[in-house]
C-alpha cells in the first residue's frame, strides 16, 4: 500500500486543532480565533494523500481549497472527493497552505518549502502537522524553514485533547519579512 492512501496520525492531530479552535466550531473568542478564521479566504493541501486535512477544512468553512499530491496517490484522493464534497480548482497565492505528514525523504525537502513559500500568501499562513519521519530530512527541513519562515510551534495543550499525540506536533509558519533565498 502506498503511504498517500492511509489516514495517518498528523493528518487528524491537524485537522481536530483546527477544529477545535475555528471560530465556525468554537464562537467564543480564543488565541487562533483570527488565524482560523476561514471566511473569503483559499488554501491549499500539499501531500494531501487521503484528503482528510483539506475536506476537514472545507466542512469548517474554507470553501476554496486545492488539494495535491503525487501521481500513484490521485486516484484515491479523486475518489475520496467524489463521495464527499468537490472543491474548485485554483491558482496562488493561498491564505493558508497546509501539509500533515510530509517531511520523510530527504530529496523532496527543498521542492516541499520552495513549494511552501511559493504558494503561501506574504500575509498567510503555512499550517503543519508534522511527526519526525527520517532523521535526516528532519534536519534538512528546519534548516531550510527557518530562512524563510517564522515558526511558531503549538503547545500540545492547544491541540485537541483527543488526538495530542507525543510524538505529533501542529507548527505555524508566516513568511519571515527579509530572508534569504532557499539554497
């Protein structure tokens, strides 16, 4: 089975904090109510594999999202739309970008956050659910994100009570103002 077909643990740990914070699930104002705030605003999923972050989105108001990934992982993701809802296609730059589970070979990391910074808008934001996949493109990845990014981790007392697994974690990037170009 390839590894775009699975439902796996970042995907839920990203889309139940964005639930649980969302002002469409939680009206009462809290620290991620204006980030979370998904009215006017498109995203995009990179590696979306199953689609589990970019329909959870959608249902909690982000009606104009894309979602991608690479070609063995299509039809899948294509069927997994036609029973749900279908999403518009769209051209950058998105408000949000977001990605679960994508860091785990280390000669895709450089394409990954020159495709991160590319399509995100200056003002938006990157949202990740990321879990330690490969060490080596662990190391590589943060190297390259922070020149170009500001990261904010989210504390595991933010993410839902029910999916704040150990070893996932929920990180915020936003364009940095000055930074140097991905090498």
């Amino acid at each position: 089975m390839h590894v775009g077909t699975s439902v796996w643990p970042c995907s839920l740990v990203l889309t139940k904090f964005l639930d649980r914070w969302s002002p469409s699930s939680n009206p009462n104002t809290n620290q991620y109510s204006s980030l979370l705030d998904f009215r006017n605003k498109r995203g995009i999923e990179l590696g979306a594999g199953c689609g589990a972050v970019g329909m959870g989105i959608y249902l909690l108001g982000l009606h104009d999202v894309v979602l991608t990934d690479i070609a063995p992982v299509m039809p899948a993701l294509k069927h997994n739309l036609k029973k749900n809802k279908q999403m518009k296609a769209l051209s950058p730059p998105f408000d949000f970008v977001l990605a679960a589970d994508v860091v785990y070979i280390e000669d895709t990391v450089k394409p990954l956050v020159e495709t991160m910074f590319e399509l995100v808008k200056e003002d938006g934001v990157v949202l990740l659910g990321y879990q330690v996949r490969c060490p080596e493109a662990d190391v590589l990845f943060w190297e390259m994100v922070k020149e170009v990014f500001e990261i904010e981790k989210v504390k595991k007392e933010d993410l839902h009570p029910d999916y704040a697994y150990e070893e996932t974690d929920v990180y915020i990037f936003r364009k940095k103002k000055e930074h140097t170009p991905i090498m």
